[in-house]
C-alpha cells in the first residue's frame, strides 16, 4: 500500500531544504488550496503546486 500524505521529512528529502521551510511551505499550499488547518496535503497536491513529477517524488520518499 502506498502513501498518500506528504510530511515535512519528505519535503526535506526532496528539497534538500530545513524542517521549518518544508512546514512553511505545506502552510502555503494549505492557503493556495483553500484547506483547513486539521486538513492534509497529498503527495499528488505537492507535486502539482511545485511542477514535479509524481512518480521521481514517489521514488525519493518511499
């Protein structure tokens, strides 16, 4: 089974960038897609927001 929630640990795989970056930046998608704070972002919803490939971002995290 595979995952569809990404954390900040992801993000920081993926980036390369801090822990408080990546939760800043599930913060910005969370307002550019109008979510609630209690709501989280799919993996599919980061790729889109950053232009990634879903499947490298797949390879990177799981």
């Amino acid at each position: 089974m595979k995952r569809v929630v990404i954390y900040p640990k992801d993000i920081m795989i993926i980036t390369g960038k801090s822990e408080r970056y990546s939760r800043y930046l599930i913060q910005r998608i969370k307002k550019h897609l109008n979510k609630e704070d209690h709501q989280v972002v799919s993996i599919s919803e980061f790729c889109t927001y950053m232009g990634l490939d879903e499947e490298d971002v797949e390879g990177c995290i799981l």
